[in-house]
C-alpha cells in the first residue's frame, strides 16, 4: 500500500536545507562538517536556517568527531549548545553517549533528554556501535528517547544488511520508540529498506562533493586536500526522493527488486 514515507534529510548548511526542502523533504537533521560524520552547527546557522524554511529542524549535539565518550568538560559544553538551540526554537536534539566499553551512556543520554524540554530526543548512530542492539534499545526506551538513527548495524554503506534487524525490533519496538533508517541510504537501495524495516521514515544525506577552489594556489598539482567538503548533492536527492515517492509496500515489482528469482 503506498504511503506517505518521512524523509529526513541531513544537511551540513543553510544551503543544503533550502534544497532539501525543495525538493519535498519532511524533517531536517542539521549539522555541520558533514566530511566529519556531522558535528554541531553555529547558532548563527541554525537561527538562518530556521528563518528561511518552513520544515522541523533536528540540532547535532556533537562537539567533535571519531567516538562518543567525552569528557566532562565537552559534556558540559554539549548541554550548554542543547540549552541554546532549544531555546531559540529547535524541534529536536540529535545525540549519542558511549561508555569507554562501548555501552550506552545511560546516565547522559537521560540529562540530554532532559535538556530536550519535551522536544524531539533523538539518539544517533552512536547506537550502531553498541554490543546488543536489543538490550541497548531498551535501555534508549528507558531514558525516553523518542528516536534512534540506525543502520541495524551494518557497517556503512551497506545498510541493507542490517534492515531485518531493524525490522525485527521495528516489529518490537515501534510502539515504544521510533527506528529512523539511515547510513547508505541511496537511489538504488532506498525502497529495498522502507521494504525490510517497516518503517514510514527514512534518513539520508545524498551527498556530493564540493570543491572550493579560492585557495587551490597552495595546493601542488594532483593533491586536492583541504579544497573538497560535502554538501547535499541536488541530483543525488532528487533520484532518491523519486525512489521514496514511489514506494509501495504491496508492488510486486518491489519484491522482485529484492529477492531476484
């Protein structure tokens, strides 16, 4: 049955979240250095941002890149940006805490939800490198968080892999909290996971590389590090969204796109 199908896009800048909304997007993840995994936007940004669309927008909470055991200080920070965003009108705080051991970090989780003030609490893909997803998800559900971005726990880009997982604890779940799927979602794949997961929403960046060359002059022939950065790619996320629109759980031709055969 075809339905409408939630489509956050993430977006490293204002830019890239007029586009997204251009193109029919529903819910906006904004970050910023999206070469890093996404970190924290400027407050600057996101006030511009929310000036010139209509859509929700999601804040990072991330100070940094690689893992997602802070310290103390960075902890302290993160709450501070929390407390800015939320009260200049964020829909929602995207996050994740780890312990050294890889666990969830229950103890911070449960201050950002707090730090949320009854917006969206959402727990990003910090969650994938968790030990058991179930046990973790409960433990997500417990703090009251109200969505987590996941790829099942398959290793980017082949999210794929991990869809029937996502379906299985979307099947379990999905009444407690929110499976968002995200991490390789492309033009080829994206109705093979609405398929599997059983979700009405999706998260993709459909990113493209950019090129600035204002400083190429310092740069010795052939080596372009330091000039290229991502941004949401306009063809990228049309032929996605293209994809998305047309899903329909019950096409046969969907079925056999996934089990040729």
């Amino acid at each position: 049955m075809k339905k409408h199908i939630t489509v956050e896009v993430c977006c490293g800048s204002v830019d890239d979240c007029l586009l997204a909304e251009k193109l029919g997007a529903d819910r906006i993840e904004l970050n910023h250095a999206l070469e890093l995994g996404g970190l924290t936007p400027s407050l600057g940004t996101f006030l511009e941002a929310k000036r010139q669309i209509s859509l929700p927008i999601c804040v990072m909470i991330r100070p940094r890149g690689a893992g997602f055991d802070y310290t103390e200080i960075q902890f302290q920070a993160m709450l501070k940006d929390a407390e800015l965003f939320i009260e200049h009108g964020a829909d929602g705080l995207v996050f994740g805490f780890l312990n050294e051991d890889g666990s969830i970090n229950e103890e911070r989780t449960c201050q950002m939800v707090k730090a949320a003030r009854g917006k969206e609490a959402i727990f990003h893909k910090a969650y994938d490198s968790t030990k058991n997803m179930e046990d973790s998800l409960k433990t997500l559900i417990r703090c009251g968080i109200t969505r987590v971005l996941t790829s099942g726990g398959a290793v980017y880009p082949n999210i794929v892999e991990g869809c029937k997982e996502l379906g299985r604890l979307q099947d379990l779940y999905g009444d407690q909290i929110q499976i968002l799927p995200g991490g390789g979602v492309r033009e080829h794949n994206a109705r093979q996971v609405l398929k599997l997961a059983h979700t009405g929403q999706i998260h993709l960046t459909a990113k493209n590389t950019l090129i600035d060359e204002s400083t190429g002059h310092y740069h010795t022939a052939g080596n372009r590090s330091g000039l290229e950065y991502l941004a949401v790619g306009e063809m990228n996320l049309k032929k996605i969204m293209e994809q998305i629109r047309g899903f329909d759980d019950d096409d046969p031709d969907t079925l056999v796109t996934l089990f040729p055969g």
